[in-house]
C-alpha cells in the first residue's frame, strides 16, 4: 500500500474525524494497528490559522510518518495557500475534504457541497497539486469525498477520474450522499466503479469508507469493491483496537481476542494521559468525557460511570475513578484481568 512516495505498514486507515482524531487519538490507533491516519479537518481560511482549534489540529509533532492533514475549504487559492503553509510545518500528505455533510461546512460551500459543483471541485484539486503536488519534493494530494450530491445524483465516478487526472495520488469515498448525511446504510456499488474505473494511466489506491463495524465487514467491503484499502471512522470511537482485530482477519483469517479488562484499562488511561497534556488540564477534562462515553457504552454499569465522570472537574480525580471502576469491575465479574473483558458480558458482543 502506497500513496505517493509513501509506503505504508497496512490497508487499514483511521478517518479524519472532527473532534475525535487528535494527535493522541491518532497516535493510540496506530499503535494498535492502523497502518495511516490523517488529521481531524482544519480550516483553509489563513485568518483561523492561529486559533487555538486549527493549530491543535495540525499538530503532529512526535508522530509517525507520514503525517496528513486534511484541509476543508471552497476556494482554490486559499486551499493552495493553506495546504503550502501545512507542508512548511511537517505535513507530508495534504488531504481535500469534500466528504463532510455537516450543515455549517455545506453552508460554506465546502466539504460534500463540492460535490454538487463539479468544475470548482477540480479547480481546488488542480490549484492544491499545483501548490503542493509537483516537482522532486511533491506532497501527495489525496481527496475523502462521497457518492453524489444526493442518490439521483451520484457523480463520484466521473469526480474521481477528474481528480486523479489534474493529480490526486489517492481517493477514499464514502458510501453515501451529501443528502444522506449519515442516514441509512452505506452502499458499496459506487465505490466499486471508482476502482474499476481507475485503471490503467489513472490507477490510483481507493480506499472505501462507511458502515464498517466489524472484522467480516471489513473483508466484505474489500472484497465487493476490490478496494485497496478501508477506513474506519465512527466504528473506532472508544474501540481503537479495531484496527488489530480487522488485520488480523483480513490478512491471516484470525479472529482476535477481544481486549482484557487490564488491557482496557492500560489503554484508556494512556489515551486519558497523553489527551489531558495535549488539550491542557481545563479542556482536556471536558473533552475526555466524549471519549469516556464512547469507551463505556458497552460496559456493564457504563452508564453510571459516564454519570460520575461528567461531574469531575480535574484530570485527577478523572484518573482515580477511572482506577476505582475497573477494580470493582474485575470484582463484579468474578473474572480475572487478564481474560477478554467483553467476554464477561456476552449479550454485549
């Protein structure tokens, strides 16, 4: 797998996810097995790029190569400027949203409404490859886009040969509409005619995105597409290990043990960790309760903890519960740390 001058460990991505795939959340993804990941979305306007929000979200310092961030915007050359002044400050791959649906993107006339402006949407690819893209020293220029603007209208074949033709080096779709925000069930069909139709001088990775919860999904999706890879997005919230568990059925057929309860636990207080020194005390408390909510939506007696752990003001007392919880876990299920946790609780598979 390659993008680029790129090569990567494996076929397994993380999805740039506002709000959720910070540099820790990145960091902790791939350390359990993602092979790429790329940054939450960042704003093109220069006039944000001193915002607290935008410089936390191109930080990758101390992360692996390569290091991608993904840029939102619906101005060709603001996006060029934007994607230079990421690659003057370590970004070595430069990712195009025109897959977000959320209202107040769209509204600007960037992310999925792109879609429904065909011509602006190659001129941005043509204006960020000629910035970024060309010469001895090109940064690799990919696009996360969906199917269409709406399902009468999917576009995504056609988008894509334009796009790998003014020099996308990767696309990653996917499979729903503008109009179907996240509604549905995701469709692979179209992802399958953007492989077979990049063929030959337009032969690029495509990497198919949506609704892929599972290790047998995972190998589903690449199969029916012939995908070159997947991404997962929501499906990793509170479940980073997601990424072993899909490589090591769809490299070696082998299903994974889910992770212990010692194992949650030692991840989760290092995502905690390294999340509170990343955001700073004050924020970092408040947006550790997101993720302390995805974590325990499956537990036994989750909902009680999120209750508990919404309340507390200090990473402190955040970590001490944390430590209380998973002792009294341990007690409750009569199990030993070390035995697959989910395991504990079937009716949770």
């Amino acid at each position: 797998m390659q993008i680029g001058r790129y090569h990567l460990p494996n076929r397994v991505f993380v999805a740039p996810m506002a709000g959720v795939t910070d540099r820790p959340f990145r960091q902790l993804c791939r350390a359990l097995g993602a092979g790429y990941a790329v940054s939450e979305m960042a704003a093109s306007n220069p006039r944000l790029w001193d915002s607290v929000k935008t410089t936390r979200r191109i930080n990758h310092e101390g992360e692996a190569a390569p290091r991608a961030v993904q840029l939102a915007g619906g101005e060709p050359n603001i996006l060029a400027l934007a994607a230079r002044f990421n690659v003057e400050r370590g970004a070595q791959i430069i990712d195009i949203n025109m897959g977000c649906p959320a209202r107040k993107v769209c509204n600007v006339a960037a992310g999925s409404a792109l879609l429904a402006d065909e011509p602006l949407a190659i001129r941005i690819v043509e204006a960020v490859v000629e910035a970024v893209g060309q010469g001895p020293d090109a940064v690799p220029v990919t696009v996360k886009m969906r199917t269409g603007p709406r399902p009468d209208a999917r576009n995504a074949v056609r988008l894509a040969q334009a796009f790998v033709d003014a020099g996308a080096a990767m696309i990653t779709l996917h499979g729903r509409t503008r109009a179907c925000g996240f509604r549905g069930a995701a469709e692979y069909e179209t992802i399958a005619e953007v492989k077979a139709a990049l063929h030959g001088a337009r032969r690029v990775p495509v990497v198919a995105n949506g609704d892929i919860q599972t290790p047998q999904q995972a190998l589903d999706v690449l199969t029916k597409t012939g995908a070159d890879a997947i991404m997962i997005g929501r499906a990793a919230q509170g479940r980073p290990w997601i990424f072993r568990e899909i490589l090591g059925f769809i490299d070696r057929g082998e299903i994974i043990a889910p992770p212990s309860l010692s194992e949650i636990r030692g991840h989760l207080t290092q995502h905690l960790l390294d999340h509170y020194q990343f955001h700073g005390e004050y924020s970092g408390v408040r947006t550790a309760r997101k993720h302390m909510g995805w974590y325990s939506q499956a537990w036994h007696g989750g909902q009680a903890l999120r209750e508990r752990f919404n309340q507390l003001e200090s990473a402190e007392d955040q970590l001490a519960l944390i430590d209380a919880w998973f002792l009294e876990a341990s007690d409750r299920t009569n199990s030993c740390p070390d035995e697959p946790f989910i395991a504990a609780f079937p009716s949770l598979n």
